[in-house]
C-alpha cells in the first residue's frame, strides 16, 4: 500500500514523502494516527503543501527543544545494580529508570519513549541518545556500577580493629565430677 506521510514518522520517513507500506501498518497505524493518508491524485497534489507546513513545525519544534537538548547533552547519571560474576547484572537499568532520572536531575519530565537504548545489563559507562525530534538527538552518559564494591568499601571503613576475645576458664575438677554425679542421678530416675 502507498501512503502520503503527513507527519514525520521515526524510521519511515518524513512529512510529504511517499511511502509503500505493509497494509497492515498502514491500516492499523498510520491512517488511524492520521500520519499518513491513502496515496490518490488529490493528495499527491499537495504534497508541496504538506512539506512546506511539516517544515515550519519541525522548526517551531526544534527551536521549543533546543533547549532541552542543550540541558541533556552534558548529563551525566550514575545507578548502581546487583552484579553476577561474570559482570552482568542480575536485573536491567531499563528506559523508565533512566527517563526517572533525567527527570529528577534537570527538573523537566523526559518521556520514556525518547530514550533510544536497550535495558543496560552490563557494568560500566554507556552512552544513551534521547531523541527529541527528528533532528535533536543529544547523548547522555549512563554509569552502572556494582553494590559488591560500594558495600566493601562501606565496610573497610566501618571496620574496628578486633580485639582478642578472652577464652572461658577451664571447669575444674569438683565442678566435672558434680556434673557427672548429676547426670548420674537423672538416669537412674528415669530408670525407675
């Protein structure tokens, strides 16, 4: 199926293009979303129009972002996790976790949406992109590290010096022999 693009849509492509789609994605989608429309002889005829607006809007768009972008791009977020042996997590720092993040540091809510990466499983920096726009693409550095260090090194510095516990006093003889005369006594009571 062909189809005008009335919007910009991530990975198909931009307003006022023509596209072949699966019918499926085109019926189930994009028509419903109203991003693109059935390619006819009246649509194709505005389709300097449609450039023309879907431009200005992804300038008016971009200028609202650039700001944002700007706030994002020295970003720097920090997450510490559970780690196996190998050096794999045991959960994921997922986009959600992520967009709670930003969202706390630079005041301003970032959809989960945005954020273009898988869940990070791995310890270590990695650098996420957020997509704003079409065009606005600002990167930001994710850091996981492991609890296991975190939590020794709480601990050599919480640590004391031992000190030597003092051994219990050996029971002396009179004590040993009562003892034994007592357990004596509670069998043969048992006994009879």
């Amino acid at each position: 199926m062909k189809v005008l693009l009335l919007k910009d849509v991530y990975g198909l492509g931009r307003a006022g293009d023509v596209k072949k789609v699966a019918n499926g994605y085109g019926r189930n989608f994009l028509l419903p979303q109203k991003l693109a429309v059935l390619v006819a002889p009246g649509a194709l005829m505005q389709v300097e129009r449609i450039k023309v607006e879907a431009a200005k809007q992804r300038e008016l768009l971009n200028e609202e972002m650039a700001g944002l972008a700007e706030q994002l791009s020295g970003v720097e977020l920090n997450f510490k996790a559970k780690v196996g042996e190998t050096g794999k997590l045991y959960g994921s720092v997922s986009q959600q976790m992520i967009s709670d993040a930003l969202s706390v540091k630079i005041g301003t809510q970032v959809d989960r949406h945005w954020i273009e990466s898988q869940p990070l499983r791995e310890v270590g920096e990695h650098m996420v992109k957020i997509r704003l726009t079409f065009d606005l693409v600002p990167e930001v550095k994710v850091i996981v590290e492991s609890e296991e260090e975190q939590k020794k090194e709480q601990k050599k510095k919480k640590r004391k010096p031992r000190t030597k516990k003092s051994t219990p006093k050996a029971k002396s003889d009179e004590e040993t022999a009562t003892d034994e005369e007592q357990v004596k006594a509670a069998k043969e009571e048992k006994a009879k």
